[in-house]
C-alpha cells in the first residue's frame, strides 16, 4: 500500500519559523486621517498571529494594505527576504497572500464547487466539472474539512462551512499567509470550534495566518503570537502563553486599568476565587474611559480656559 502522493503532512510541512512576512515603519493616510503610523509586523511560515484592537484601530487597512486594495505610504514590505510592494490584488495574490474577508462572498445559489471556482474555472472556455470536483475535494481534505457533498449550494450550509469553503477557495492560489478577518465574528460555539480547527490545520500545513477577531478566548486558543493595534500604531506584541487576556485588553484599551480589565480578571478561570462576589471595597468605579475612549470630541472640549482650572479662579479676583 503506498501513501498518498499529495497531502501528506510529513513531506508538505515546510520549514515552520522561516520568516515569510516582514512590514517594517508602514503608514498609510486618508487625507488627514493617519490610519496606519510606523507598523510592524512579522509572520513565520506556521504561524498564527492575531492581530487585535478596537475599532478605528487601523486592522482593516493593514489587511487592504497586505491585499493590495491600498497602497502603503511609506515603509517596506518584505516577502521570504525580499523587499516588495503591494499595489494591486494581483501583486498580492502573485506573492502568495490570500485575504478572506468578513463577508466571506459566496454566491448563495452556487453549490460548493461553483463557489471555489468563481471566475477562475480550471478552463473558462469548457469547463472541467471533474478536476474541478476533485481539486475541490483536495482542498477541502487539507483542512481536514466536514462538508458532506460539495454539489450542494452554499445556501444550506451552517457559518462554519461557509468559512470552510470560503477558506479552501483561499488556498486555490497555493498562497503562503492567508489572512482572516473575523472568522468566527457571526458563528456559535460549535461552528467557532470547527472554524478554529481549520485555523490549526492551515498551520499545521505551514501557512503562516492572519487573524484578526475580538474574540480573546479564540484569540489565546489558537494563535501563537499577538499583535496589538491601538489608533493607527503598534501596541504591543504579546506571545501566547505568556499573557493574560487582560494584559491583551490593556494593550487594545491604552489603559492598565480599567472597567474592561476589571471585569475580565474577575471572569478570568485562571483566578481561582472567582466563586466568591466581587468584593465590595474594589475600586470599581474607577474611570475607564481616561484614556481609551479618547476621541477628537473630547480632545476639542477640552481647549482653551476649560483645560485651564487657573484662568476660572484669576477671573474671580
Ligand atoms: N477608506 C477610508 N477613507 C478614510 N478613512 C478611512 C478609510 N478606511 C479607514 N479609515 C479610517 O482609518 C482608521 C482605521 O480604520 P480601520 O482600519 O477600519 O480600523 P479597524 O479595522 O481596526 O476598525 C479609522 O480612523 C477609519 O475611520
Ligand atoms: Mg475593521
């Protein structure tokens, strides 16, 4: 009996920790608005970065800038060593970096096989159904992927599969770094679990990955390293296993303590006395919002005598 020529992970796993993505001091504008200033970040090739912050924080244009869709300012990208730019989804998509966004666009009425060939059909000219349905199982065999026929249409599909699918549609370009956007945003439990599997077998096969989510429990599941973004900058890199959630919220709010980093070592499992009620004397009531819920309302408000308490009192006398 002899193995299977493809897909085996033995001799398909590269050499896990070579550095395949390297942003080095990349800003991008919008007129005024600085929605990336100065950003790193480096991903291995069986890596799992998550790329985390709150909104406004600047992770969607970091993707766009990664896919193509928005050309950087300044700064270098580097691609296995190489300096490189990204100025189209092409350029993207020729150096192997996939994004699959939130919205996952599939065609509801399409079954799965139509779905992964959407505009790329093996030959557009006479379609191939056979390699087509082949080539599709193949895909969805690397993520060790549960859909049960693939001539059914994306309608009746649950969350997870869809991500599933519009994963695997993903990898049809062999890329190297595959970027999620939120792939568990809309899902439950069960579907989240399945979604996150996906994400380790994506890794396991040696694709370094990109995820970004709001989910901290996802984020400390399966990502091997953290990337924090906070008003357009880096705000920290953090190794799993070596950080609490509320260090990762503290790193996104700007703040060491406040109501959110409260509330989550309250709830934190790790803490052992989490049965007995919030004692009464914390400190809860301290302000949260000193720092993290900055925005230019407040930083107008605060001009003039109204940030001068000494102007008020000097008009008295
Ligand atoms: N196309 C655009 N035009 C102008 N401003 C934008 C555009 N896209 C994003 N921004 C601004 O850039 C900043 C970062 O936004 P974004 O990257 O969407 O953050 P996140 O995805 O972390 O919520 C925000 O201030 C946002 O308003
Ligand atoms: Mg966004």
């Amino acid at each position: 009996m002899t193995a299977p020529a493809t897909d085996s992970p033995t001799t398909q796993r590269p050499k896990v920790g070579t550095e395949l993505l390297a942003l080095r001091g990349v800003t991008k504008h919008f007129g005024a608005v600085a929605a990336l200033t100065g950003i790193d970040l480096t991903v291995h090739a069986g890596e799992v970065v998550a790329l985390v912050g709150d909104n406004g924080a600047g992770k969607s244009t970091l993707v766009k800038v990664l896919a193509g869709v928005h050309a950087a300012d300044s700064g270098t990208i580097s691609f296995e060593g190489q300096d490189v730019r990204i100025h189209s989804p092409a350029d993207a998509q020729d150096l192997g970096i996939a994004t699959v966004y939130q919205d996952l666009a599939l065609c509801e009425n399409l079954n799965v096989v139509e779905n992964l060939f959407l505009g790329q059909e093996l030959r557009p000219a006479r379609l191939d159904d056979v390699s087509m349905e082949v080539k599709a199982w193949e895909l969805l065999r690397q993520l060790s992927a549960k859909i049960p026929t693939v001539r059914i249409p994306v309608a009746s599909l649950s969350g997870g599969q869809r991500q599933t699918v519009a994963i695997a549609r993903s990898l049809l370009g062999a890329p190297k770094i595959i970027i999620l956007d939120e792939p568990t945003a809309a899902l439950g439990v069960a579907q989240t679990a399945e979604v996150l599997n996906l994400v380790e077998r994506l890794r396991e096969n040696g694709h370094g990955v990109i995820m970004i989510s709001h989910n901290m429990a996802d984020v400390l599941a399966v990502a091997d390293t953290v990337a924090v973004l906070r008003l357009g900058r880096n705000n920290g890199f953090f190794t799993v296993g070596d950080v609490s959630i509320e260090q990762i919220i503290a790193a996104i709010t700007g703040a060491t303590d406040n109501a959110v980093t409260q509330r989550a070592s309250r709830r934190d499992p790790a803490t052992p006395e989490t049965e007995a009620p919030p004692d009464a004397t914390t400190d809860s009531t301290r302000d949260a919002t000193t720092d993290a819920g900055e925005s230019d309302d407040t930083a107008s408000a605060r001009d003039d005598s109204s940030s001068n308490p000494t102007a008020l009192t000097s008009e008295k006398e």
